[in-house]
C-alpha cells in the first residue's frame, strides 16, 4: 500500500499534549507538572476516575476534561482529539498518567512532528532486565500480528506514548474503546495509506506503578481484535485509502487506489511475488495447512491479497494435483503413469497421495516461477498503457 509522503508542511503545527487517566492520582499530579514544564500546552483527560477533581491540580494551570464515568483509554483520547480539534490543534502527544513515560522526550515527538507532520508517531519503549516479562512478550506478540495484518514492521504496538495527527483520528472508524484502541488506530492507519513513524524513548517501571490493565478482560479484546484484523487483512477487498490534497485529508476512489498502486514503484515486483506465492500454495500438497502459509506469507511481506488468493484458486483440482502424482510416479518409477484403473486410482490410492506430495514439491516452485513471469509481463504493458492514457 502506498504511504503519505514525508514532507514539510505549510500549516501551523500547533500540539497538544494530551494526558488520559483514570484514578492515577498517585502519580497524576508529578507527570502533569513535568509535562507542564517542558511543553505549555497540557490537557487531563480524567475517565471517570472516583475521587478526581480538577481543583488537585489548580496550582499546574492545566485545562481538563472531567468523563462522568469510565469509558476506557480509547475514548479518553478521542475525547482529548477532539477537544484539540476545537480549540486550533493539529497534533496530541499522549502520555500515560502512571510516570512511566519521561515527560523531558515529548521534543523528540515534535522534532519528528515538524519533518513528518501527517505520520502517526509511535514511541518505542526501550526495555531493560527490569521490565516485567508479561510487557516484554506482550510487545512482541502484538508486534507479530500487526506485521501478519498489514505486511509493516511496527517496534513497539503497545506504546501509549505517541503522537497523533488531529484529523487522521477524525477520518478513521476505530471500533475499540479501552486499551485495544491503541492496536487498532496503527493497524487502520497504515491499512489507509498513512505513514508510522517511530522515536526511541525510556520507560521507567516501578513497583508503585498503577495498571488497569485487565489480565483476562483486556487480553480477551485484543484476542478477538486481532482475530478480526487477521480475517479482514486476508479478504480481498481493498481497505479505504486517505491522501492529503493540501493539508486536508480526502479519501481516495477505487480508482485512483489501484492506479496508485499499479504505479508506485515495485508494485509489478509485489503482484507478481504474490501470484507466485499463491500458485506455489495452491500447488504444494498439504491441504490446510497450506492456507495457512498463504494468509501468512501474504500478511507478513505484505502482499497483494487479491492476486495471491485468486491466483490460488486457479489450482483446485483436479488438473494441478494430476499433475503432481504424473511427476510423483515418474520419480518414483522413471516413467509416467498411464493406466487409470480401480487398482491404481482406487487399492493404491496411499501410493498416489505419496506422489502427490512428491510431485507438488517439483510443480508448486515451476507453476511458481512460470506465474511470477507471465504477471511481470503482463504487468509492464499494462503500466505503459496506463502511462499512454496520461
């Protein structure tokens, strides 16, 4: 999928720091002091927490939002959205309200802000021996399905200190509320074409630190998001695309999509890698399973979904199989097999599985490579056709 470029951007940066709590008072106070003394615009998301007022922190000078009841983490940073939106903003860097984040990096957000103004920008946590195992292992595995989802290397998923353009929160339908939002928001952005930058940040855990992270909640939502993404990734039906045309975002046509997309710069390469990869799964003999590497190979080098499910579909039997087991029987018996009897379709129907398996690793490499050629052709003419029309 193609990505917003990295360029300068004419419009006003203006940024807000956005902090989201909910009954953090230990530590709320201390973080939203630091944040004040390096940044001068501040804003205190309170999710409903049970004994928060914003009297606690007068002495700051801090504008604040106060949620009747607790809604979840995703929601206190839409509410904070869009509470900048209103008042002139164009960016909020969240921060989380446990002290883990060092306020003194927010310069390292807008640094990154002024050269890539329409990314979105992750904070990567770099972890040491005293971060707990659970958070070390959950940053990995949320990492391995945001690559299989989306075909891009993400460092730190599960970042809550990030940077986020104002409108690109506006355009995207983001169904998690609680902690999955933060999951979800990188998948769908880069799904619509958005670029997702990364700064390296510290992160400091201690024992007094408050979660409210559920162990059995939280991982049962990022379980059936993941799920879900993991389903939708592999349709093939194209994600709704976004470009800046100035500084507003519009959403692009079909059209223009695959236009895009036949005209960014090895996209003849990606569809025939991916035709290729779907010949090679579809040929190769191990039903199921085979799938399963089609779904995950097209995720993982982000492929071109519909190219690789429908070339993999052209090799349901019976005529690819037959192939194997007449390449199967050759290399087992030097000749091909050309009585179709009872006997040899039916009493050795094990014999024909087994050079079924054996031809297919012969046959899935060259259907491979003669599809891989054929889309490369076909693929220049058709880009030179399309840059005749233009």
């Amino acid at each position: 999928m193609p990505s917003m470029e990295r360029r300068e951007t004419t419009t006003q940066i203006k940024i807000l720091v956005v902090i989201p709590h909910y009954n953090h008072l230990s530590t709320l106070h201390s973080v939203v002091q630091r944040c004040r003394t390096v940044w001068p615009h501040v804003l205190v998301v309170d999710d409903g927490s049970e004994a928060f007022s914003p009297k606690l922190l007068q002495d700051v000078d801090v504008q604040c939002i106060v949620q009747s009841a607790n809604q979840g983490k995703g929601m206190a940073i839409l509410a904070g959205a869009a509470w900048a939106k209103e008042h002139g903003f164009t960016h909020i860097i969240t921060i989380d309200a446990d002290g883990q984040h060092n306020p003194d990096e927010i310069g390292q957000f807008v640094k990154e802000v002024a050269l890539c103004p329409h990314a979105l920008i992750l904070g990567v946590r770099q972890f040491d021996d005293t971060v707990p195992f659970g958070s070390r292992f959950g940053r990995k595995f949320g990492n391995f399905w945001v690559h299989v989802q989306t075909g891009k290397a993400v460092q730190d998923i599960q970042s809550g200190y990030r940077c986020y353009p104002v409108d690109l929160l506006q355009v995207l339908t983001v169904w998690s509320k609680r902690y999955a939002f933060e999951v979800e928001v990188v998948v769908r952005a880069l799904w619509a074409g958005f670029d997702v930058r990364e700064v390296p940040v510290s992160v400091s855990y201690t024992r007094e630190r408050i979660s409210h992270f559920s162990k059995w909640k939280d991982n049962w939502r990022l379980t059936v998001l993941n799920t879900y993404l993991t389903i939708r990734s592999m349709l093939p039906i194209a994600h709704r695309q976004y470009k800046y045309e100035g500084e507003k975002i519009v959403r692009r046509s079909y059209w223009q999509t695959l236009q895009d997309n036949l005209a960014a710069p090895g996209s003849v390469l990606r569809n025939a890698l991916s035709a290729a990869w779907g010949i090679f799964c579809g040929s190769i003999a191990l039903p199921g399973i085979r799938q399963v590497w089609l779904f995950w190979g097209i995720g993982w080098w982000n492929l071109n979904r519909l190219v690789g499910i429908s070339f993999e579909k052209i090799c349901i039997g019976p005529f690819v199989p037959a192939v194997c087991i007449e390449v199967g029987y050759f290399l087992r018996h030097g000749h091909w097999l050309t009585e179709f009897t009872l006997t040899t379709l039916g009493k050795q129907i094990m014999q024909r599985v087994w050079e079924w398996v054996l031809g297919s690793l012969v046959v899935a490499p060259c259907l491979a490579g003669i599809a891989f050629l054929l889309v490369v052709v076909f693929g220049w003419a058709l880009r030179r056709s399309l840059h005749g029309r233009a």
